[in-house]
C-alpha cells in the first residue's frame, strides 16, 4: 500500500511523521526506477505465473501409511 493512494487513511505527512521519515525522503523514495534485480525479479515471477496457468499446479501427492 502506498501512502498517497485514495485508500490510505492517513496522510503522507502524518505517517512520515510517525515513522521517522521525512516527506522528501518518501517521494524519492516513490519516484526512484526499479533496480535491475527489481525488474528480473517481475520477469521471473510473471513466467512462473505463465507456467502454472498453462499447466496448471502439480497434484497433490498422497501419503499412505502402509
């Protein structure tokens, strides 16, 4: 959840406030660009999904005693 959506119920200034943050740090902080390892890591995640919604979770193993 980010503090500037229409959701949040608290201001940005208010929970920078109580976090200990400052307000400059927060929209630098919102503004930067994803990190390589940032963008790789929502690559790999959205073929991960792909794959398991082309073929599905695997079935669940059964354990019997015997």
């Amino acid at each position: 959840m980010r503090l500037d959506d229409a959701e949040c119920a608290y201001s940005v200034e208010f929970m920078c406030r109580k976090l200990g943050a400052s307000k400059t740090g927060y929209y630098d902080w919102r503004n930067r660009t994803d990190t390589a390892t940032a963008r790789r890591r929502e690559e790999l995640r959205l073929l991960t999904k792909k794959a398991f919604d082309m073929w599905g979770s695997p079935p669940a193993r059964s354990w019997s005693a015997s």
